[in-house]
C-alpha cells in the first residue's frame, strides 16, 4: 500500500503542466498596462505605418514583421519572445496573420518591461571563454563560427554585417572593443 501512494504524486507531479496556462494568461494581451507616454505611443504608431504592406493601408503589420517593428522601437526581442507575445502562431501563419496598431502596443509594453538584456561585462565575460592566449582578443573565424550556429543563429550575411573592420590583419578580434561596437548599435 505504500508504493501506491508515491503512485498518484507522481501522478499530480504530471499534472504539474496546469502552471504552463498560467504563464499563457500573464500574457493575456488586454490585462498589460500601457506605460508608455502619449508623445511615445505617437511616435510608435508612426514607425509602425512605415512597416504596414496592406493594400489599403490597414495599418497592419504581418506576425513576421512584429520583431523587426520592436527592434525599429529600440526593443532587443528574441525571436522566442517575439513567438511567444504573438500566441505561438504556427510558421504559415506568420506571413499571413495580420496585427493592429492597438493589439500591437500591449505586446510592445510587455517586451520592454520584460528586458533581460545582458551587459557590456556579461558579453565580454561570455567571449572571454574564446580567449584562449589571455589576450583580449578571439579568433575572428570562431567567433563567426558561434554565431552562425549556436543559440540564435545568425545568417552568413548578418554574421558578414557585423564583423565589418573588426578584424585585425590576424584574424583576430578584441572582443572588448567588438561588445562595445554591437552595444552602441
């Protein structure tokens, strides 16, 4: 009989997926307070109409361009948060789906309060690993490497955009100076 008690803990350990909802309905889109001023929410309106295709002028912007209108606002999503302020949508439905202005400024508050944006030490600390002679620099063709293949990977052409007159006539980068290029924009 004491074997089957632990049985249904594990079962409402299982159970355990009920906190995911709850994490859905923190972005339930009409319960986020807009805390933007109304000179700010002008400004976006209007770098929003820049990005809308509609034939008509709907001012509505595609699922897919969503992150890039961020980005244009000054916010630093990750393809990820962006996924996620947008419901999950399926990867056909990105270019079709269609956002307005008014749905889109709560997903724009919920990003900017919600920055876990790392610092200048926090990138520095996380190229030093690459440094292998204790120099201050990192091999310009690895660092291209990490790019294109890990975490967010970055095309060839975004990776090329980047490293523009950061290498030295070695190859090699100093990756102090390198954060500091990509944190100033």
């Amino acid at each position: 009989m004491a074997p089957k008690k632990p049985e249904p803990k594990k079962e409402a350990v299982k159970a355990s997926p009920e906190p995911e909802p709850a994490k859905e309905t923190d972005l339930d889109l009409h319960s986020i307070k807009i805390e933007f001023t109304a000179d700010q929410i002008e400004e976006f309106k209007e770098a929003f109409q820049l990005f809308d295709r509609t034939p008509e002028n709907q001012v509505k912007i595609t699922y897919s361009q969503c992150g890039d209108v961020m980005r244009a606002l000054g916010q630093n999503p990750t393809n990820a948060d962006v996924h996620r302020v947008l419901g999950r949508p399926k990867a056909e439905d990105m270019d079709s789906k269609l956002v307005d202005f008014e749905t889109f400024l709560p997903m724009l508050q919920h990003v900017a309060q919600s920055k876990d944006q790392g610092t200048y030490e926090d990138f520095v600390e996380g190229l030093r690993v690459f440094d292998k002679e204790g120099n201050g620099t990192v091999m310009g063709a690895e660092l291209r490497h990490v790019l294109a293949t890990l975490g967010e990977k970055m095309t060839e052409g975004e990776v090329d955009q980047l490293m523009i007159g950061q290498e030295d006539a070695n190859g090699c980068i100093n990756y102090e100076a390198f954060v500091k290029h990509i944190m100033a924009g």
